[in-house]
C-alpha cells in the first residue's frame, strides 16, 4: 500500500493583513501560512510516506520576494533530504500570463533537486520517474490561455474556442494515458484546476462555460486510484462515497473573509492496487479565525442615543475573548445623521486583543418619502415629489431652490 500525502495553494507570501514579528521579519501572516506548511513537511516524515503531492499555487503571485522563496525552499529541501519523492506542480499564481517566462517554481528544476519533480506541462510519470514507486500520476498543471492560444493558433476575441479547444486537449491526452498505462499498478491524476459541479467558499458553484473548468466524467474515471486536485479553496470531495476520491484539500490557511467558516486541511491517500483507496483528512490546528460582522442600524430600531447605538452594536459581535487574535471585519450600516452616536474608540477597545480590526462603516440617507395622508403619488407634479424628496434627504434649503429652478426649466423643456 502506497501513503500519498497531497496538499494545495499554500500562498505562503499572502501577508495582507497584520504586521511583521521583530525577530524573524516575517510578516506574522506568512508565519501563519509558514505554521502550517511545517506541519504538513513534519507529517510526511514523521510517518515515512511514500510521495507527497503539492498541487499547485505555492505563492500569491510569479514574482515571489527572495525571503518568501526562502522559506519555501527551506520545506522543500527538508522533504528531499528526507528522500521523499516530492511533486510540484505549477498552478496559476506560479506562472506569467506572458509566454516564456520562469514561473515560480523554476528554480527547482534548474537545480535538479533530488527527489523533486517540478511538473509545468501536461505528463504521465511512470515508476521511473518516481523512485521505482509502484506507481503512475497524470499531471495537469495549469495551462495559460495565452499558451494555448499561441499553439493552436485561435483568436483571443473567441475565448469560448479557445476553453472548449484545451478541454478538449486535455481529454485526449488523459485518456491516451490511460489507455497506455500499466493496469496492474494504481493510477493518480493530479491537476491544477476548476471541475464541474466544485463549490467555491460561499457555496458559489463551478459552471462551464466562464473558464477551463474540466468535465465531472474525466475526473470520476473508474481506471484511477486517486484524484489529487488543487486551486479551489474550499475543501471538498467531489466523488463522495465513490471512487476514485476526487479531492480539493482547500488551501492550508485563510486567504480572506470568503473563508471565514472553513476548517483546512491536508490529506493522506492510502492507495493501493484493486483495492478501494482511503482518505484521511488531517484538520490543521492553529489555524487563525476570520471573524466578520454586519450590522444595519435603523431609526426605528432603538433610541437615538449614544450608549443605546454603541451598544446595539457591541452586542452583535462575540465575546472579547473570542476576539483575541482573529482577523476581525465590522461592517455598519447606519443613518448618516447617527454618525456622531457611534463611539468608534469604545468598539476599537472592545477588540483591542484582536489580531487586526477593520471597522467599515456605510452611513446612508433617509431617503423614504412620507406623503400626506390625504395624497396620492398621482395628484402630484413632479416639481412636488421632487421637493418631497429633497426634504426626506434633508437636502440644504438653499440647495432645493436651485435644484428646483434647474428641474422647472428641464421639465419645461422638454414640454
């Protein structure tokens, strides 16, 4: 039995939010990210596993800073030392949209690193070219549409082509593949991208049609072991209680507030030849809490006053002790004219233990027009709901008259 360890969109350089930690100048998010990918590299050699699979993404970007390379290099270099056959493949922030540049990930390759194998074009890796494993991996790395248009010679004004021609491409090229390789030894696809019927954070599904998104039917063939997926971040099997397991692990930190609700995970494949595959999803622990809130004030809602408005607010969010060390985003929504009720330093100290606090704030006008109860909107002039109008937005009564004068002549205008 074989013990496939497979993670994805690492995006180790994602400092967006926070500041930097004085002893190592890192941003504290990268360590967060850094945390993680440690205990990833530490797991698969703690338990001696057989491959590990990264598919794709390890930065935010193709021109990662030298420190952030570093870092990575260093998790990188501990796996081969360790003599575990490693897999990158290259994702979609590791490449340039502009034909043959280095992508991110290059530098591995150019090195011939032991035991590391950089997969940047589409390939089928026999036991040779991974340590004599018992083993063979489709890769699919992330294809530009630049490339492919380059090489097939479409036209950009006629994206849809372009999409339907690579989907059709890939195809072909797995189930050659298939077809050529060994039936006694497991088959792993592994691919960098979007597959029909995958969930984004916030339950946004995946169609065809706007992207490369690959057919449900190519990933669900019987002929493969295991499915090793990256670039979508929300983890998910997408062939539950089937086989093969179709598996996005998710990425192994919180990127932004579209993941707020989601635990991540790496995961452990136990694959092996006519037998059902196993999967062990392995929560990462420490990983640091997104904590987002929306408030709408209203008038009706409470009084008028200061303690009353604060503390309508503070009341919607959870516990200080909660707080302590999240990410924290509060978005108000309030009439314009309360905007002196809100106590911003007493809900900056509420967080204060916070990692980062954003405090959003959306004042709005009243702008709901009351008519007398003896009128109806069609006894009206337009002259007349246009002043009913600017008195509910407590429009400036010098203001009405010239907005009055340029709305009698527009109308009388056109009349």
């Amino acid at each position: 039995m074989l013990k496939i360890l497979h993670f994805a969109d690492a995006h180790i350089d994602m400092a967006n939010f926070g500041r930097h930690d004085p002893q190592s100048g890192l941003p504290v998010r990268v360590m967060d990210f850094l945390k993680s990918l440690d205990t990833i590299v530490d797991t698969a050699i703690a338990e001696r596993v057989d491959l590990v699979l990264f598919a794709g993404d390890a930065y935010k970007d193709r021109s990662p800073a030298p420190t952030f390379q570093r870092e990575w290099g260093r998790r990188i270099m501990k796996l081969a030392r360790a003599g575990i056959p490693t897999l990158l493949l290259v994702g979609n922030h590791d490449v340039s949209p502009a034909l043959n540049r280095a992508h991110a990930l290059e530098a591995f390759d150019t090195l011939d690193v032991p035991n590391v194998h950089v997969l940047d074009k589409p390939c089928f890796l026999s036991p040779a070219d991974l340590n004599n494993l018992p083993l063979q991996v489709l890769a699919l790395p992330w294809v530009s549409r630049s490339g492919l248009m380059a090489s097939q010679s479409l036209s950009a004004a006629e994206p849809s082509l372009v999409y339907e021609a690579l989907e059709d491409r890939l195809n072909e090229l797995v189930q050659h593949w298939l077809a050529e390789a060994d039936p006694s030894l497991p088959v792993v696809l592994t691919a960098h991208a979007s597959v029909q019927g995958a969930v984004y954070g916030g339950e946004r599904t995946v169609m065809l049609g706007a992207d490369l998104v690959l057919p449900g039917s190519l990933v669900r063939d019987a002929r493969l072991a295991y499915v090793a997926l990256g670039h979508i971040h929300k983890s998910q099997n997408l062939n539950e209680n089937g086989q093969p397991p179709v598996i996005y692990p998710g990425s192994i930190e919180r990127v932004d507030f579209g993941e707020a609700a989601d635990d991540k995970f790496f995961v452990i494949a136990h694959v092996e030849p006519g037998q059902p595959t196993q999967v062990e999803w392995r929560k990462l622990s420490g990983v640091r809490p997104f904590i987002e809130r929306f408030v709408r004030l209203e008038m009706e809602a409470i009084q008028p006053a200061q303690s009353g408005v604060t503390d309508r607010i503070l009341a919607a969010l959870p516990p200080a002790e909660q707080l302590k060390e999240a990410v924290v985003r509060l978005t108000l929504e309030y009439p314009r004219d309360w905007e002196a009720l809100i106590d911003e330093p007493a809900l900056r100290e509420y967080a204060a233990e916070s990692f980062e606090f954003h405090l959003v704030k959306r004042p709005t006008l009243e702008t709901r027009v009351r008519l007398p109860d003896d009128q109806l909107v069609g006894s009206l002039s337009a002259l007349d709901l246009l002043s009913y109008y600017w008195d509910a937005s407590h429009t400036d009564a010098g203001e009405q008259d010239i907005l009055s004068r340029l709305a009698s002549e527009i109308i009388h205008q056109e009349e």
